[in-house]
C-alpha cells in the first residue's frame, strides 16, 4: 500500500514537473513572439513616418525587413550630437535608459512633460545606394491628456521639412485625441516646416482648421474636442526637435551636408 501511495505522489510529481516545464516554455515563446511583434509594429511606423508604407497596407515580416533595408539604425549622444558606435543600437533601450537615473539626466522645465532625458537616442536615417542622406526618423514623446504618446517625427534630407509624423502607443480617448491615429491628420504634417528661419522649432498642432502648407507652413489642424492633447503634441515635438533633445545632433547634420 506504501509503495502504492510513494508511486502516486511521485507519477503526480512528475506530471506537475512535466506540466511546468511545457508552460515555462511556452510562456518564453509568447514573451519572444511579443517581443518581435512590437518590433515590427515599431519598424512599420517608422516606414510609415518616412512615406515608405501605406496606412492601410497589410505588412508581412519580410515586407517590413525588405522595406527598413536601407535604414540605418544608430544611437547618438544627445549632448554632443555625435554617433556612438560602441552602443549596439540592436540592443539599446532607450526607454529603459530615460527612467535610469545612471543612464539619463533630469530634463530641465517643459510643456511636453518630459521628466527626464537619456544620455544616448535612437534614430532611423535613411540613405540611397550610394550612401547619401535623404531623411531621419527621430522617436518623440510626451504627455497627451491621459498618458505619455510615444511615437516618431521624420524630416526631409533639408533637416527642416517635416515628412511625416506617427505614434504607435498612447493613452488618448478614441474619437478624440486618439484620433492621432488618423491616416487624415497625420497626412496634414507631410510639407509642412519644423523650425522658423532662425532653426527654431515651430510647427504647432493649432485650434481650429490651418491653411494649406503654403499658406500656413508652420501649423497643423487641430484634433476638434482634444485641446490638450493637440498642445501635448506641439510641446512633445518641439521639445525633442529643441537643444535638450535633438537639436546638437541636427545641427552636426546640418553642418556636414
């Protein structure tokens, strides 16, 4: 009966272990296929703040790796606008890297909400074949009404023109200032100027219905009923376009065309 019973609690044992071990497994295989799925949604905007992609195109994985071909990834120090290579963009969190006090520094006094700013960005720069600069992608966010939008803001080869504008997470009320998401509005941004005469940032998201790019090059509709998260979009914007985001590495662009 003993044996019995020591036979029971063991095949038990067994089976428990074995059932652990499948979930363990699976769990990881989820975790990595998350992983990878946020990646490509993250790719797919970038393709889509360059104009490589379609809103309403369905993206395999390797229509996406075939698309992001020629761009390059590449992590700069944002005090001194200069390229790091010994940070493995691959593998860079930079948004593990803004809350770590050792990685980051506190941000000074801003609309846009940001606390604090990391040492090293990512940015997306696209080139042709023979290598020339023709745009870049840099990541931008900010305070919306309801949370931090996260997204990206893409400038022509001139550095000054927008050439599109896109956000893959955020926390804004559909209808209204989840209507960042509209293929409409964010098709208002392209033409449209980042930065004054004298360089300084100045698109803004106003109340109301702007002119065409050519007779309001500077603004951009405003998301009817979203008042705050129309403003948190111009301060996070002109915030990561300013000195205390992307405006030394900018200027170095500027410098070498």
């Amino acid at each position: 009966m003993q044996g019995s019973v020591g036979y029971n609690l063991g095949f038990a044992a067994a089976v428990c272990l074995a059932c652990a071990v499948v979930v363990s497994s699976a769990a990881v295989a989820l975790a990595d296929r998350q992983d990878r799925n946020a990646l490509l949604d993250k790719q797919k905007n970038v393709l889509l703040a360059l104009g490589l992609a379609e809103e309403d195109e369905a993206l395999s994985e390797a229509d996406i790796l075939e698309r992001f071909a020629p761009i390059d990834l590449v992590v700069i120090e944002l005090e001194s606008g200069q390229v790091d290579a010994g940070v493995d963009a691959s593998l860079y969190d930079q948004r593990a890297a803004s809350v770590d006090p050792v990685t980051s520094d506190l941000a000074p006094d801003n609309a846009a909400g940001v606390s604090s700013v990391p040492h090293y960005a990512l940015v997306y720069e696209l080139r042709d074949d023979a290598g020339r600069f023709e745009g870049v992608v840099l990541p931008v966010e900010g305070l919306g009404l309801w949370g931090t939008l996260y997204g990206f803001v893409s400038l022509e080869s001139d550095l000054r023109t927008v050439r599109g504008l896109t956000f893959y997470e955020h926390k804004e009320t559909p209808g209204l200032g989840g209507e960042v998401d509209n293929p409409r509005w964010k098709a208002l941004w392209p033409g449209r100027l980042a930065f004054d005469d004298s360089l300084a940032p100045a698109i803004t998201v106003i109340k109301g219905t702007a002119g065409s790019v050519t007779d309001a090059p500077y603004e951009v509709d405003g998301l009817s009923g979203a008042t705050i998260t129309s403003r948190g979009v111009t301060n996070l914007v002109q915030f990561w376009l300013g000195s205390d985001g992307f405006g030394r590495y900018l200027e170095r662009l500027r410098g070498e065309r």
